[in-house]
C-alpha cells in the first residue's frame, strides 16, 4: 500500500467515526466515508480485545490480505477503517475474506 493510501491522522478518523457509516460482520466492523479524492485511503485496525501483540498483529494480516485478494473493489474517493473483531483470532484467512466481501457488498457504495 502506498504512503497517501494509508489513514494517519486523527482528525480523518474522527470524521470518519462521527460522519461516515457502518456496516458490521462475523469478523470486521467497516467504516466508510466518501473522501473526494482521486484514491481510496485505508486503515487496518485491531484493539487489545483482540489478544497479545501477536494476535493483533495476525488480524491486521488477515484483514490486508483479505482486502487485497477481494474481487469486490471498492471504488474511488473513500476513506475507509476496517477494523477487527475479537472473533477473528481463530479465524482462517478465507472466512475473513469471505466476512470482508460481505460488508463491502452491504456498504452500497459498489457499481453495478
């Protein structure tokens, strides 16, 4: 993932948690909000609920892997938080790929 791709700022996350939208899953909860820039930016986030730095750190994998390998493109111009549930410390790459694709389609905001 390139560099401007990537969420850092906190006031881009509040905006996003305070005017964007939700859709929940098994194993992610996905936050989105239109940014009106050329390109989509993403954050992979996984809190201490999850388990030790370890898990943590697994999920983010999970969930990077999942977003890359996802046939369903979110299209350009948004922000997005994907962040995990403490569901997904046993959970197999393929089930988080498959509960990503899940709420991406819920979100609404893919072309037809």
């Amino acid at each position: 993932m390139l560099k401007k791709n990537v969420l850092r700022r906190k006031t881009d996350f509040q905006s996003i948690y305070n005017r964007g939208k939700s859709v929940g899953d098994r194993y992610v909860v996905l936050f989105y909000k239109k940014n009106h820039l050329p390109y989509n930016r993403m954050a992979f986030l996984a809190s201490k609920k999850v388990g030790n730095s370890v898990s943590r750190n697994r999920a983010r994998r999970l969930m990077k892997e999942s977003y890359r390998l996802t046939k369903l493109k979110i299209p350009e111009g948004y922000d997005v938080i994907i962040i995990a549930r403490n569901t997904i410390a046993d959970a197999k790459c393929a089930e988080v790929r498959k509960s990503l694709e899940s709420a991406i389609r819920r979100t609404g905001v893919l072309k037809k």
